[in-house]
C-alpha cells in the first residue's frame, strides 16, 4: 500500500507574491504543485506556471492535471517536462490525457474527434514522449504522431527522469494509463463533454472508483508490469472540514448542486470534522488503492463556482480561505503523511 501524498491544485496564483504562496503550500505539506489546462476558461499558461514554480521550489514536484494531448505535440510536453523535471526541487509530474471538453478544441480550431480516435492519439503521444526522454534520436510516423530525425530533448541520461501521470475516466483511458502511467489519476465520467458536479458526485461513490481502479490495474498486467508499483490518485476538488462541517457543506451544497449526504460518499468531496476526514482517507486508499490526492486551492482554481470561499466557522475576514486550507492541512493532511 503506497503511503500517502497530497498535491495542490491551481490554474493561477496572486501575481505579486507567487514566490511566497509556492513556500506556503511546501510548508503545508503538499508534495506537489499541479496546474489543470482549458482553452475555455481564463488561467495562467500551464506551462509558463510550471517553469516558474519549479525554479522557487525548496521540496515539491510540478505537474499537470492534465494537460491535454490532442492540443499539443508531444516533443513539447517532453522538452517541457524534462526540463521542469531538472530544475524543480521534487522532478516533474506530467499529467496527461486525451481531452474530454469540446469547446477546448474549437477555440484551438483542431476537430474534436470520436473518443477512439482521441485515445488513439493519446498512446501516440505517451510512446512518442517515452522515446524523446531515451533515444539518441527518434523517428514515429504514426495516424496523428509525426517525428523525423528528433533528437532526444535534453541529452541523455536525463538529469531526472519526468514522472507520467496519466488521466482517465472510463475503461479504455484507465487501461492505458496503467499501462504507461507512473501516476494513475481516475476521475468520475466526463462523458457529457461539460462541468457537471451532481454527475460527477453520482459516479465517483467508494464501488464506482473501485470499479475504475481495477480497470487501471488491468492495463498494467496486460502490459506485464507490477501493478502494485502503480500510484493511485484523484482530484479532491471540494473539502468541507472543520469541528461542525455542517455550514461549510450547506455551503457546498448551494453552489454545486450536490447534497451534504451525496458529498459525504464521493471521493472528489473530502467532509466531516477532522477525525472523520483522516477515517474518511483511511478507508479509501484500504478499499480503492488512492493515495494520492490532489486537493484544489479554490482561491486560484478557475472550477469554483460562484467564487466560493471555504472558510472556518465564525471566520469571515480577510484570508479566511488560507486559514482554512492551514487548518486542513494541519489536522488532516500532516498526520496521515507523519508530518
């Protein structure tokens, strides 16, 4: 059983102290600093964000979750991820996946294809990226993959070799996840192409991501490799923790669609007072295999609807939401990792 870990995500940070809010979440504890990636939404570039962080880290890995293959060729994800991999204190985490919202690729003009299709491309691109980090010099003339004569991205060996976090929702993207992915991070289905939290809390119960999880387990023993080396991961993309959680998930509630009960049993929904969040963890790396969650700081995370504020009961001034993710991390996230 892996011990566990928990990143941070965000598609942004405060321009004028980005330096200083990188050290804080390193000195909270997560051990990676992630960043999503969608042409629809307003955010800072994931790759600018990546470069940038990783030259002020002290301890954490840089990543995405997930950055999107059909939009971006694969030399680049590997240059960048090599690179980010070198300079940041904890390597790189390249979180990949096939892409699922449509209006991401028309604003890029590039035609939003039939699921087969996008993972098609998607293996494309995880091969082509696999010998850009270990051949002298690499040749794919593949349906969607075109390299000739590349030379490898930074001269080899590696100064560090890039982790592959690999994304999925549904049998055949978990599969090849496990199959290539160092990271495995399951999501619930993304199907209807849009945001949609009710969906998503419906379909990422303990026995659905069980389900998913298997699914991951299975492309890797097809591939022959050790599936107990694969790390398992998801989004948690809204908490609701404190001594009497039950305003903050009123709250929740309110702005998601999602009912406290719906929250309670969803694995992208972490609630309950302290203890019961530790337990809630507990019993879902027992039973599904996850370790490794990554937690949204909604304060710089583009998916908050209506701009919510997680915050500590009684406390409504000014940085309330830092307090409360310190709070989170302090009696939920340190203890779980031995900090």
């Amino acid at each position: 059983m892996h011990p566990f870990r928990f990143g941070v995500q965000v598609s942004e940070l405060p321009f004028e102290s980005w330096r200083e809010r990188v050290h804080w979440y390193e000195d909270l504890g997560f051990s990676t600093i992630t960043t999503p990636d969608h042409y629809q939404l307003q955010q800072w570039d994931p790759i600018a964000l990546q470069a940038a962080v990783a030259g002020v880290t002290r301890s954490a890995a840089v990543g995405s979750t997930v950055l999107n293959s059909g939009l971006r060729q694969p030399i680049d994800l590997a240059r960048m991820a090599a690179t980010v991999a070198a300079i940041a204190a904890g390597g790189c985490e390249l979180g990949i996946g096939a892409g699922w919202i449509a209006d991401d690729f028309e604003i890029a003009g590039v035609p939003f294809e039939e699921p087969r299709r996008r993972l098609d491309h998607f293996v494309e691109t995880i091969r082509a990226i696999q010998l850009l980090w270990s051949q002298e010099t690499t040749d794919v003339e593949g349906e969607f993959v075109h390299l000739k004569a590349a030379p490898s991205v930074l001269p080899l060996p590696l100064p560090r070799l890039p982790k592959l976090l690999l994304g999925g929702t549904r049998r055949r993207s978990l599969g090849i996840a496990g199959e290539f992915g160092d990271i495995v991070s399951v999501f619930p289905s993304v199907r209807s192409g849009e945001i949609g939290w009710p969906e998503w809390a419906a379909s990422s119960t303990i026995e659905r991501t069980t389900e998913q999880v298997s699914w991951a387990l299975a492309g890797a023993q097809r591939a022959d490799r050790d599936a107990d080396q694969l790390e398992l991961s998801t989004q948690v993309s809204f908490t609701a923790v404190a001594d009497q959680p039950g305003a903050l998930q009123e709250s929740l509630a309110a702005a998601t669609g999602v009912s406290p009960v719906d929250q309670d049993e969803s694995t992208i929904f972490l609630t309950g007072t302290p203890a019961q969040a530790r337990e809630r963890l507990l019993r879902r790396r027992e039973t599904t295999g996850l370790s490794y969650f990554v937690i949204f700081d909604l304060a710089h995370n583009y998916a908050n609807p209506g701009g919510l504020v997680q915050r500590l009961p009684g406390d409504a001034a000014v940085g309330a939401n830092d307090r409360y993710l310190e709070a989170l991390a302090e009696h939920v996230l340190q203890p779980l990792t031995g900090q």
